[in-house]
C-alpha cells in the first residue's frame, strides 16, 4: 500500500449554477445586444442576491458583481447622498446619520 502524503491533490470542480429569480432593470444596451441589468440571482441553489453585470442576447454572463441587502442599501443612501449633493467635500468629515436621511422604499 502506498500512502500518498502530497498536497498537489485535485480537487473536482462543483458545477457552477445560477438562475434569475428577478429581473429588476435593464440600465442599458449597447449595439451588440449586450445589457447591463440589475437583477436577484441565486447562484448555486442559494439564498438570492443583488446581481448588477452585463449579460449577452444570449443569456452568457458578462462581468459584473453581487451585492447583500445592506450592501445595496448602503449604496441606496451614498447615491441619494451624492445626488443631492449632501455628501461631505472634506475627505475628513464623516455625515452622521441624522445628515443623510435616505431610507428604502416599504415596497423596495
């Protein structure tokens, strides 16, 4: 019997899934078909996330990234912020939370 200690062992790739459980948005199209959207998307039969990234006429995914519920509100509230112009200018100043008052819709 040979005892095989090495630690170049392969390991078998999981097969990669994912399925669209919410179109939300299509941002924008350019003249090859592609589009970038925002979307909820399981990845490998989880829990659904955010998914924002371009994807082909064809369904192919394209780059882009997830984001949790808190990342997206975050991010919810930085846009508003910066939109109306409330955001800080000095890289020091930190908006409390009762300066920005950006909150998620009740049916977001």
């Amino acid at each position: 019997m040979v005892l095989d200690l090495s630690q170049n062992k392969k390991e078998e790739k999981k097969a990669f899934s994912f399925e669209k459980t919410e179109e939300i948005a299509i941002l924008s199209k350019n003249g090859r078909g592609w589009t970038v959207e925002l979307n909820k998307v399981s990845y490998n039969d989880g829990d659904p996330v955010y998914d924002l990234r371009s994807w082909s006429p064809e369904g192919k995914m394209g780059k882009g990234m997830t984001l949790t519920d808190q990342t997206l509100a975050n991010l919810l509230i930085v846009l508003k912020a910066h939109l109306e112009g409330e955001l800080p200018t000095d890289e020091t100043e930190t908006p409390s939370e009762e300066e920005i008052s950006a909150h998620l819709p009740d049916d977001f």
